[in-house]
C-alpha cells in the first residue's frame, strides 16, 4: 500500500534535473529511474536548500486512503444506492476488520495516461495538436484539483456537509472517469487563449502548488524552459494552436517564479542552488 504518494509526479519532477533533461531530449539513456533523479530543493520551512532524490519531495503521506467507517458507509449507501443496504449491512457483519479505500493506483493511472503527451511537449518544446492540448489540459486539471491547497479545501467542504473522507476521494475519482464529467472540467482550460514560453535557458523553478492562478491567467511550467500561460478571459476553439514564443525577454519568466515563490508553503524545486538562492533571497 502506497502511504507516500506525489502530488507532483517524480516523471515531471526530474526534469528540474538538466542533465536528465538534456539526455532524454537528445534520446539518450537517462540511467536512472525518474524517482531516483536528484534536484536542488529549497524547504520554505527554514529556507535551507539541499540535494535530494524526487522521490523525497511533494508528498501527501496518506493523502488517497481513507477509512471505511460502517455507519459512514451506511449513511452513503443509504443516499446513493438504498437497493443495496441489507447486503452491505451484511458485509460489514461478518467483516469487522479494518476497511480501508485507496485511490492511489488511481491517481497513478490518471497520471500515466496523459504522461505520453506531456514527455512529448517537453521533448520537442510545443503543443503540436489537439490531442496534446486536450491531454496537457487533463494534467493542469490534475495538478490543480490534486493539490494539497485544493485538498484542503475540499476537506474543509465536505466535512461542513458531514461527509465523510472516502466520499471526497469517490468524488473526485468519479470526474476522471466519467468522460463527460471531466471534459465539463476541463473546457474552460482547453477553450482558452495558450501562449507557450521557450527560454534558452532552464531558468523556472517548481513549487508545491505547481498551477499558478493570477486573475484571469493559469500558469505551469511544463519544464524548467518551458513556461505555460493561459489565458482564461480570452475564449478560442478547442482546435486552436497553441501560440509558441521562444523568449529572451524574462518578464513572463521573473513573474512566475515570484508568484510560485508567494504562494508555496513546503518546498520550491529548481536547476540549481544560485537559482534558488537568488529567489529566496537567503
């Protein structure tokens, strides 16, 4: 049982490491599994920055395990699928061991789904079709809504409403498997104007709430050079092309990592320690 998952996945996380960056670009062997990768990582805690494997970062320790209460269950069975009371009334007679439910392999199977498009966009540096925009909008989606900040959030509602953790974790499992209900979510994201930054250099760095909302635009860095951002006030087609800019100008850039600095609680990741030195002041 996983007690440790990421909620920024280590495939993505690695990529802060340049010469794991630089060989997968040039197809090279990376040697190395994505977890075992180590990055340059800044603790808001203390501001102390260290050397460490992704595989130590971005946790949520127990984030998609909850327990199976019986008279929450019960409740929710009542609500939602009355026909079925007497046989889970039964279950939990004759089981009275601990119930737990775990989405993990869920999260990992969502994730896994839409890594094929965003390997792709990082590898080539552009959006090159509908399919990879419609996949990199799930992912936005997911880092978004699978973030601690949101997560806690959500927490904070449901329990207000008396609902107990697994329905929380039903819910949101439910949007990604329910295509109608996820492309519902998504379009506003994949409906909006795409401008996406290319620096020379990686000069962006990676926090813990990785989808950065300013106003009326989305912010991710794809990769330490490559910088998302969209626009939500301007409305497209969902088959409009991404706009491509390959930029020296570092306003957009300087920006962004003021505002992932501003808004991470835990620990911000970046190529190097003079990066993260220069953003944190210390």
């Amino acid at each position: 049982m996983t007690n440790k998952p990421h909620y920024n996945p280590c495939f993505w996380t690695a990529f802060w490491n340049t010469d794991y960056l630089n060989n997968f670009r040039h197809q090279k062997n990376v040697g190395v599994k994505a977890r075992e990768v180590l990055v340059k990582a800044l603790s808001l805690k203390n501001l102390k920055i260290r050397t460490d494997k992704t595989a130590n970062l971005f946790i949520e320790r127990n984030g998609g395990i909850a327990e199976l209460n019986e008279s929450e269950v019960l409740d929710y069975c009542l609500r939602y699928f009355p026909e079925h009371y007497s046989k889970v009334t039964d279950y939990y007679r004759t089981n009275t061991g601990l119930l737990l439910l775990n989405i993990e392999n869920k999260y990992t199977g969502i994730e896994n789904s839409v890594k094929d498009s965003l390997e792709q966009v990082i590898k080539i540096r552009k959006i090159p079709d509908i399919k990879s925009k419609t996949e990199i909008s799930i992912f936005i989606y997911l880092q978004k809504t699978r973030n601690i900040y949101y997560q806690k959030k959500q927490k904070e509602n449901f329990e207000n409403n008396g609902l107990a953790k697994f329905e929380r974790l039903l819910h949101f499992i439910n949007i990604y498997t329910d295509r109608d209900e996820l492309m519902s979510s998504i379009i506003d994201i994949l409906s909006s104007k795409w401008t996406l930054y290319r620096y020379k250099k990686p000069s962006l760095i990676l926090g813990d709430k990785p989808i950065i909302e300013d106003h009326k635009y989305l912010w991710i860095a794809i990769a330490p050079d490559l910088l998302l951002k969209i626009d939500l006030s301007v409305k497209v087609p969902v088959e409009f092309r991404t706009i491509h800019k390959s930029m020296f100008n570092k306003k957009e850039m300087i920006k962004y990592n003021r505002l992932t600095y501003e808004t991470s609680e835990n620990s911000i990741i970046g190529t190097s320690e003079k990066q993260l030195i220069k953003i944190s002041g210390t």
